[in-house]
C-alpha cells in the first residue's frame, strides 16, 4: 500500500467525522418533558393513534428509572427551519411515557416488587420525586447542519438496528414540511379510509400504511411508465441512482408547492369513488 493511498483514506476519515454533525448529551428526566411540554420536542402528534406502549410497558420504563437500570438513549433530529426545534427520531415512547408521567398522566401498573406501584408521580415521596427529576437519559441529537442525506441514512440505520420504526415512520421524520402534512391529512379521508378498510386499532394504521400509500399514488402519478416493479430500488431513469422513488419523491414533492396537488388528487379519488359506487347500485 503507497503513501498515496494512506494518505487518501485518512483524508477521507477526516472529512467523514464532520460531515454527520452529532451532539450527546444526559438530559435530566424533568428537563426532557418540560421541553416536550413547551413543543421544542416534536414527538408527532399527527400519528398518536399510531402509539403502540401500554401503560404497563410504560410503568416498566418508569420502574427502570426508580431502579437505576440503563435506558437506551433517545435519538432528536433537530429542524432543519427553526433552531432548536427537534423532532423524536427513536425513542417516541419512552418520551412519551416519562411526560405522561411526570404530568401525573400514568399511573405506575402491573409492577412487582415495587411500593410505587399504583402510585402516580405527586404520590410518590417528595424525596423520590426530587430524586427523580434530576435522573438523566442519554439524548443523541442530529443538528440542522446535517445534509438530508446523512440524516436519512442515520434513520435507516436505527432501524436495522432494531427499531421498530417502518420506512414509511422514517419518512415521516425524514422528509417533515408541508408535503408530509398534507399526506397524512389526505390519508384521513373517510371514503379512502372506507375504501382500505382502515381503522385506528389495525395494523396497517399503526405502521402508516394509510399515508405510504397516498405517497405510493403520488410519486408513481407522472412516472409509472418508468417504474421497474420494486420500489425499494433506483430509478434510475427518473431519479439520482442512490435514492429509492418513495425517497426521492417525497423530497420532490416537498420541494415543489404540494397544496394544489394534494387538493386536485383529493378531488378526483372522491369523484372515483363517488363514481364507483354508483356503478355497483
């Protein structure tokens, strides 16, 4: 191995450690809600019926905490538009459990071996709860600075290591704006939701299965003669060769203004359906 070539990887290594701009830090648990509380932590509101933990896998958290076991850490993605603004990339639900706790919101259940147990965070001693409010969990933020690029591929990687985040929850942190607003607003059309038989308590709901396919329709709406069959692969025709359609369209659609769109597309699937079931009488 030349000179030459230790000298190009180790230029490349160094230009890697600046390209994801990362910042960790152990956040005290009160902290952590007051921020969610305040709305400077986004932990997606437009997909709570999307929420999976029951109170008892939210007590376990809890018991976790008051038992001084490792928690993994929460990841953030920092809004690209508003500094200091952050969006939950992994983790929603233990956030969510320490703020519904913390605002008195869960009540500790179906623990064992704990005195707490059916006790909410004001019934606990005041000792414990000072205690309590200063324990910290590990947070792992992506700043703004971020390419969308490397923050997409950060997502991706949470997710093959374990998450249950799905591709289309990945988007939903990925590519956040307008055009996102707007899928998940369409998907809640009562003839599409009638049509897919979809409901809060399925499966397909809760892995945003309704918004993947309003996404589906539009990314495929003036490229299908192009399409290749798989949507988890390039297009290499229409789109750049490291992206997948689904990807690449919804960074083109929040690009480009999406209301006019979303609007023409809702009008003409309520016309298709209104003209369906007419012909089925």
């Amino acid at each position: 191995m030349t000179s030459e070539t230790n000298t190009a990887d180790i230029e490349w290594y160094q230009a890697q450690q600046h390209v994801a701009q990362i910042d960790m830090t152990d956040m005290g648990l009160s902290t952590l809600s007051d921020m969610v509380l305040a709305q400077h932590i986004d932990i997606a509101p437009d997909f709570q019926r999307r929420d999976r933990w029951s109170n008892k896998q939210r007590s376990l958290l809890i018991d976790s905490f008051l038992r001084n076991i490792p928690v993994p850490p929460i990841y953030l993605a920092e809004d690209r538009n508003n500094m200091g603004e952050y969006a939950v990339i992994d983790g929603k639900q233990r956030t969510t459990a320490i703020t519904l706790f913390f605002n008195d919101e869960l009540e500790l259940t179906n623990l064992t071996n704990n005195p707490f147990n059916g006790k909410k965070f004001s019934q606990l001693p005041k000792k414990v709860q000072s205690s309590l409010r200063l324990k910290t969990i590990r947070i792992i933020s992506i700043q703004h600075g971020t390419s969308e690029e490397i923050a997409h591929e950060v997502f991706k990687r949470l997710n093959t290591a374990g998450t249950q985040l799905t591709a289309q929850e990945l988007r939903n942190v990925a590519f956040r704006g307008t055009l996102n607003d707007c899928l998940i607003e369409l998907a809640k059309n009562q003839i599409f939701v009638r049509q897919f038989g979809f409901s809060n308590q399925s499966k397909a709901m809760q892995k945003m299965d309704d918004v993947q396919y309003v996404l589906r329709f539009l990314s495929l709406k003036d490229n299908w003669r192009n399409f290749s069959g798989n949507l988890q692969k390039p297009w290499t025709i229409t789109w750049p060769s490291s992206q997948t359609p689904l990807q690449t369209g919804s960074e083109r659609l929040n690009t480009n203004s999406s209301i006019h769109l979303i609007q023409s597309t809702q009008s003409g699937a309520k016309a298709h359906f209104n003209d369906h079931n007419v012909s089925k009488r």
